[in-house]
C-alpha cells in the first residue's frame, strides 16, 4: 500500500504501508491473544474503505525560521510540528479547508500562536464533519477574541468552502497544552452540526464527544444492542454515558435507561439528544458510575443490563463491584483496548460474571487500536 510521506516524523499511524487485510490479521490475533481465555473472539468486523475516516480533524499552526506559516500535527511525544497537507485517516474536505485557513492568514494578516514566547492570534484549528448530513463546523482556536475582519474572513471562507454550516471562535488563552479553552463565540451558524447514527440525531458542538468514525460506530452499537437482549421492558444502565449516544440507540427497545457520565458538558449534551429525539425513557445523570450504582444498590434498586464503555485506561475495581452489587443478568462491556478489558474481565470472572463472546471493529485504520464488545452474563 502506497506509504503515507509524513509516516517517519508523524508517528500517528503504526501501520503504514501494511496491506489493510494484513492490519485487520494483526488487530484479530492480538484480540485473541488478549481475550480468548475468556471467550471466543468472532471475526474482526473491518472498514470498506479505510481511508479518510477521520470526521475530526485537529491542526496546529506555526511559524517556520523564515517565516512561512505552516500548519499540521505534533509529532509523537513532543510539541514539534510537522507541516501536513493532506493526511490519508482525515477527512479530504476538512484537510482542504485548513490548508485554505492557513493561506488565507497571510492575506488577513492573522499571526499564529508561538508556545514559547505565548504571542500570537490562532494555536489551533478544528474541523468536525458529519457523515450523515455533509454540515461541517470550523473552529477556531484563538488568545484573544478580537479577531481582525473576522465576518470578512468567514465569508472569504465560506466562498472557498460553501459546504461549511458553522464557524466558532474558541478562546483559549492560557498556557496549555490543552486543545480547546471553555468559551465559544459563534461567527456563523449555529455553532453547532448535527449528524445520524442508530436512526437517532445527535447535535455536535465544539467541545462534544462524538464518534471518530460513525459508520462503524453504528456497526458495534447495533451489536451491543443486540447482546444487550433488549424486550422492552428492561431497565438498562449506560455507564460512561458520553453524549447518550448508545443509551439514546437502545432506548427505543428499552424500557428505562438511564446514563451516567462524570462530564457536566456531557451531560448536558446527552439531556439535550434526547430532547431532539423525543426520548422520554431516558435520564441522565452528571455522577461517578460507580458511586451511583452503589448507591441505587444501597437504596433496593436493580438493573437488567449495564453497556458500559470505559476510557482507555479501562475501569475500576470498584466500579465492576458496584455492578456485581447492582446484580444485572447482562453486562455489555464496549472498550477500546483489549488488554484493560482482558484485565476487567477477570475481576468480573471473580465476582461470578462470565464472558461469553467478543466481537473485534476496526474504528481507525492503520492504527494498532481495536474496539471490542463483549457480552457477559452472570453465572
């Protein structure tokens, strides 16, 4: 497979120049080496295209030593940037429209943002696109909310780009290595996008959680629900909720759920979703996971089915205890790293859970990261 020429100084992607049937291998026999002592692991559901995935797009802007404004990615484990143009995991479209962004600076005279000596106008910029509807959301990421002809500088935007729907100016004027500050101030639209997965409408702000890749976000959604074993009538948890998307997915076949999530943005998110949706069986709540299960368990309260879908760095002891004491039949285990799942796994093994199949997606190409679902039942 053609080598993508940024490979050597990105360090983004683990797998360039591996045929994408060879990287698929890879991902299914790493997930069998991590979970078949507990399961089987069914074949690895892959992308039909794995290029250009990527509906979120980040680019950092610099100035070179003779000063030629640059824009694109850290290199891994610094604050070095490599100059990028176009990237072969992003969206073609939002790659074009920061390549406009960075040219059209010279002709507005906008400075970027030097990390050593904290001057400059723009640090960043952030280009979300939905899948399902085609609107596109610019952000960008600035120090000051002063931005010189900023509606000129939209609509000389908009004239290269019509197919943007809002543009946001994200104020960021600390010293962080932190991508977005807290304040957004709409330039152009909404300030916000909308998208489709599951049938359902999820608004995406600049500052959401959503999916990197829905079409295969929809693919293991539709998974989980289907393990999840839904009549109508249970009451299912969504632990590590996010934005509601999965809880919001399964509501239709549920009879409560209920969404946890310790992110008050994300919560809000999630309320929000479920308001577009005309969602009434659903509720959430801004809380720790585990210390709300232990508290309904502590208060009589049982579940049918946890989904719970983890960070990285898997879950906790104490979270996985607070579900054996919350006693659900079913347990629908979403994680994007099979070797924190592979240890999860066994403490639920201990606490008389079972694991009873995993299924393996690709969510990023040319990467080495696999997403898993895995369905546990209790003994």
């Amino acid at each position: 497979m053609e080598k993508c020429p940024y490979a050597k100084k990105c360090g983004g992607c683990d797998y360039q120049g591996i045929e994408y049937a060879k990287q698929l291998a890879m991902k299914q026999a790493y997930t069998e080496q991590m979970l078949k002592a507990f399961c089987p692991v069914h074949p690895i559901c892959g992308m039909s295209d794995p290029y250009h995935y990527r509906n979120k797009v980040h680019a950092v802007f610099n100035r070179t030593q003779d000063g030629k404004i640059v824009s694109g990615i850290y290199e891994e484990n610094s604050h070095r940037v490599v100059p990028v143009d176009a990237c072969q995991i992003e969206n073609e479209k939002a790659d074009a429209i920061i390549r406009d962004i960075r040219d059209l600076l010279r002709s507005f005279k906008i400075t970027v943002y030097n990390e050593r000596s904290g001057q400059g106008l723009l640090r960043h910029a952030l280009i979300r696109s939905a899948s399902a509807t085609g609107q596109i959301l610019v952000v960008l990421v600035v120090t000051s909310p002063i931005f010189p002809s900023k509606n000129n500088f939209v609509k000389a935007l908009r004239k290269l780009h019509p197919e943007i729907t809002s543009v946001v100016l994200n104020l960021n004027d600390r010293r962080t290595s932190m991508v977005l500050g807290k304040r957004d101030i709409v330039l152009f639209g909404p300030g916000w996008i909308e998208d489709r997965i599951c049938g359902m409408t999820f608004r995406i702000s600049a500052q959401s959680f959503y999916q990197i890749n829905p079409p295969q976000a929809e693919k293991l959604y539709r998974k989980a629900i289907e393990l999840a074993g839904l009549t109508g009538k249970e009451r299912v948890i969504d632990a590590y909720c996010g934005t509601g998307t999965i809880g919001l997915a399964a509501s239709p076949q549920a009879g409560e759920v209920i969404g946890i999530e310790l992110n008050p943005e994300a919560v809000r998110d999630a309320v929000r979703n479920a308001k577009i949706n005309q969602i009434r069986n659903a509720r959430f709540f801004c809380a720790d996971a585990g210390a709300f299960m232990e508290q309904m368990a502590a208060d009589g309260e049982t579940a049918d089915v946890v989904i719970m879908d983890p960070p990285r760095s898997g879950s906790t002891e104490q979270f996985l205890d607070s579900i054996a004491r919350l006693g659900p039949d079913r347990i629908v285990y979403i994680s994007c790293n099979p070797e924190t799942q592979r240890r999860d796994l066994q403490h639920l093994q201990e606490l008389g859970y079972t694991a009873q199949e995993a299924w393996p997606y690709d969510f990023f190409g040319f990467t080495k990261h696999v997403e898993t679902v895995t369905l546990i039942t209790r003994a």
